[in-house]
C-alpha cells in the first residue's frame, strides 16, 4: 500500500475508532454512578475477550500470539491504569472537560515518540506541547486555579493510556497482531478487577447488562480500529485525529446529559486542539516528508 493510500486509510479507522469510543464512554457515563468500576470492567472485558476468541477461531490478522511479549505486558498494565482513571475522571467531571486531557494525549504521544519509537521531537512539537499545557489550565471551573480530585484522575488517564498507544504503536511496526492487541490487555483488565469484584458486587438489572453488552462491543470495536490506525500512521500523527472524538462527546454529553461546556472548556479546547492539528500539518509538510524518506 503506497504511503498515501496508507494514510488516508489510517484517518478512515481513525474516524470510525472515534465514533465507537465516544459511545463506549458516553455508556460509562451514564452507569459509572451505579456500579463500582472492577464489576463494569470486568464484565465488559469478559465479553471483549469472548469476541476475541471468536473472532481469532475463524482466522486472520495474527490470531492472539504476538513475539513482543515484554512490550504487550507493558500495554496490558498501562491499559489497566488508564481505564482505572479514565472510569474515576466520568464519574468526578462533567464530559466535556474530560475532553480536555484526552485531547492532551496527542501530545503526550509526540513526546513519548522520540525516545519509545526513533520518531525524532521537533522544535515545533515542543511549542504544540506549551500550548497544549495553556489550554488544560483553561479547564480550571469558574476560572480559578485548583485542581480537583477529578483532574487529577484524568491527568492520570491520559498518561498511562498514552503510553499504551505508544506500545500499541511499537507492536505494531513489527508484527500484525490487532486481535493480540485487543485479548491481553482485556484479559489483565478482566483478571486485575475480578480480585475486587466479590467485595463491590451490586446485582444488575437486565437493562444495565444491557449497556454492559452495548459497551464491550463498542470497546471491542473501537480498540481493534485504533491498533490498526497506529500501524499505518505514527502514534503523533493518529492521535490528533483522534481529537474528533470532542464533536462525539459534547453531543453525547447535551442530549445525554443536559451538559455544556463552558467558555474556559471552550477556550481550552481550541488551544489543545489546535495544537494537535498544528503537529499534523507540520508533519504533512513535503520538504518533511522528503527528509524522513
């Protein structure tokens, strides 16, 4: 596949991973109040690894072997902190504002992507990163600066799920397993929250088993799309993109939760955001692309 057909297919998965995982997080949303998080996730990661399984039975893409085993370990646990945070951070913050530190996660891939994977930091990605660090100070309520127990929990996520792209990324340039990808982090996901599960066990309607069911699929979906994203572009060129998700999210969270951001969430926003697709076109460059090749 030549590089430009590989990109505009990365941006494709992209989009699609946008969409399914603003729905899985609207879903934690919306039950995050009821349930402690070891009986959501491990229940949603039991069902991820049932589609797994049946999805590897009938062949393809590298079944759920892989020969990076120390570097998918190190996914698995960083995947396990982040949905940790990521579960703490819906259920302290309004949607919007947790936007703000899943947006700063492109930018914490630019930084990680010198030294994990040879993908050189430019002048230009540290200044992205100024501006990004600006717009999470604009997340602040009401305008004054404190932190709350709640960004920090996001702050928390973004970083740990960071690096688990960045791993992602690392698996990815050297073998084609996306279903390997998808099954062991859900497996130590699914493991590290049924120790917990005894002592926070609340019986679940059939509803709720429901929105249980609807997101491991969009979970299942959407972490298969991004392993398959971050083959074909580098994780600071696929993680801007990802930024789409905020159109996904702000919808999700007014008719879903009556929820609008603010001029501060607003503000900081654009900063982030705009620092992210800073980072896209300065690597979209030809004389760029002229010197990487």
């Amino acid at each position: 596949m030549s590089a430009a057909r590989s990109a505009l297919a990365g941006a494709g998965l992209v989009a699609l991973y946008t969409g399914a995982i603003a729905a899985a997080d609207g879903i934690t949303k919306l039950i995050a109040g009821g349930y402690a998080a070891p009986q959501l996730f491990a229940l949603s990661s039991g069902l991820v690894i049932l589609l797994s399984l049946a999805a590897a039975r009938r062949g393809g893409h590298g079944g759920l072997r892989t020969r990076c085993r120390g570097v998918m370990a190190l996914r698995a646990m960083l995947t396990v902190l982040a949905a940790i945070g990521f579960f703490q951070a819906f259920r302290l913050l309004p949607f919007a504002d947790v936007f703000l530190f899943i947006a700063l996660m492109p930018l914490i891939a630019a930084a990680l992507s010198g030294p994990a994977l040879g993908e050189p930091v430019r002048p230009a990605v540290w200044l992205a990163l100024s501006l990004g660090a600006a717009g999470v100070l604009c997340l602040m309520p009401a305008g004054r600066l404190a932190v709350d127990p709640g960004h920090l929990w996001a702050l928390f996520a973004a970083l740990t799920g960071t690096g688990s792209m960045v791993a992602a990324r690392y698996i990815a340039r050297i073998e084609r397993v996306p279903l390997a990808q998808v099954f062991w982090p859900n497996l130590a996901l699914m493991l590290t929250m049924g120790v917990a599960l005894p002592f926070v066990w609340q019986p679940m309607g059939l509803a709720d088993l429901g929105w249980v069911a609807g997101y491991a699929l969009f979970l299942f979906a959407a972490r298969w799309l991004s392993v398959e994203a971050l083959r074909l572009l580098p994780a600071y060129v696929a993680t801007p993109l990802m930024n789409l998700q905020f159109v996904w999210m702000v919808a999700i969270g007014w008719w879903g939760f009556g929820e609008l951001p603010g001029m501060g969430t607003m503000l900081g926003v654009a900063l982030v955001v705009g620092s992210g697709l800073w980072l896209v076109a300065d690597e979209a460059l030809p004389a760029r692309r002229a010197l990487r090749a």
